[in-house]
C-alpha cells in the first residue's frame, strides 16, 4: 500500500515539474523598446535613464531586478543595480522603468578631459532587466563630437 502512495506521489511530482517548464516555454521575453536620457544631475552626481520596455504576453510579469553601468570613451563611470523593484511589466503593454545611476566622480572627470582631448565622446548604456520569464538585455551606444555638446549647452 505505502509503496503504491509513493508511486503516485512520484508521477505526481514529475508531471508537475515537467508543466511548469512547459508554461515557461510558452511565455515570449519582454523586448526593450527605448533608452532615453531623463536627467543628468552633476551636482548629485547621477543621470537618470527611462527604459521603455514591452511584454508581448497575455499575463503581466514580475521585474526582479534592473542592473548596468555607462561608459564614457571606454571609461566606465557608473553602475545601477535595483534588485527587489516589486513591479510587474502589465500584459500586451509598454512601460517606463526610470533608472537612476550614480556617477563615479573622479572616473566622469577623467572620461570628460578624455573626450576634451579625442574631441569626440563615444557612450556606452549597458544591462539587464531581470524578469521570471528571462533576462532582457539592452544596450545603447553612440559617438557625440565635443562641438555637438557644447553647443547644446549654449541653446
């Protein structure tokens, strides 16, 4: 009798293993849609980023956690991690996530004479958005002249 119970049990706990990676499968990775400059504080010491990021699926899925880090000229300024966001990213939607990162001061210092002397400044926004269906990988880069940031600031 007892060895017909563990029997069952061990079908049991086997069929369900086996639909739980099923449901997995059928749920489609998050895509990230935009990065996009929100602030940039220099007396705090950080810039804010807005990820918008859709969810393809019919249900909404839970964020774990957000993390990355900003190079400026290959030189790496700071990093972001936000772990425990208690968000979810609503079903067939696109949400803005604001990311805050703090700025190492003396690395932007040294990127910033860098860009002075290249007269170019080449930004790298790398990371992750972690999610229960699977990470989302973003990534921005892009090349700014001197010139071009400058006369930004003169407008």
């Amino acid at each position: 009798m007892m060895t017909k119970i563990l029997s069952y049990l061990l079908i049991l706990f086997t069929l369900l293993g086996c639909s739980v990676d099923n449901i997995k499968h059928l749920a489609s990775n998050p895509e990230l849609k935009s990065i996009r400059l929100e602030s940039f504080s220099p007396a705090e010491n950080q810039i804010t980023f807005e990820l918008a990021v859709y969810n393809p699926n019919l249900f909404d899925i839970p964020i774990s956690g957000i993390e990355g880090n900003i190079t400026l000229n290959q030189i790496a300024i700071g990093k972001f991690i936000a772990n425990n966001t208690e968000r979810s990213l609503k079903a067939r939607s696109t949400q803005s996530i604001i990311v805050p990162l703090k700025l190492n001061p003396d690395a932007t210092m040294k990127a910033v004479k860098n860009a002075l002397f290249k007269r170019t400044l080449n930004y790298t926004l790398a990371g992750t958005v972690d999610t229960s269906t699977g990470t989302i990988p973003f990534i921005k880069k892009g090349k700014l002249s001197v010139q071009n940031i400058l006369s930004s600031f003169l407008q």
